[in-house]
C-alpha cells in the first residue's frame, strides 16, 4: 500500500507516543501500589492507544484520498 499523504511516519510517532505515556503510567503506578491488576490495566490501554491511533490514520488516509481527485 502506497503512503501518498506521507502520514505513515507521522502515525508511528504519535502512536508510540501514546502508548509510551500509558506505559509509563502502568510502571509509575505499579511501582507506587504493586497493584498487578492496574499494571496489566494501562499496558492494555498501551496497546489499544497504538492501536487507535494507527486506525484513525487510516481513516484519515482514505479521507484524503477521496477528497484529493489526483
């Protein structure tokens, strides 16, 4: 799949921003409540935050392809 927007490395870095953050409050809050379940909690919410961020670039992908006519 061709990236014609160049939004390829742009979602890379937000999506691992994102998901950075989330990581970095999962280890913050296990360090300070040794709580596994909230742990495993926001390393989800990692993953999902990559996940999501990718998928809306798509979506904004495909916008931009039907609004550009070349």
């Amino acid at each position: 799949m061709s990236d014609k927007h160049n939004l390829q490395r742009i979602s890379t870095v937000l999506a691992v921003i994102a998901s950075a953050f989330f990581a970095a409050v999962a280890i913050a809050g296990f360090q300070r409540t040794n709580d596994v379940n909230q742990l495993l909690l926001f390393l989800g919410l990692a993953v999902l935050s990559f996940v999501v961020v990718k998928f809306l670039f798509v979506g904004i992908s495909r916008l931009l392809d039907k609004i550009d006519p070349s």
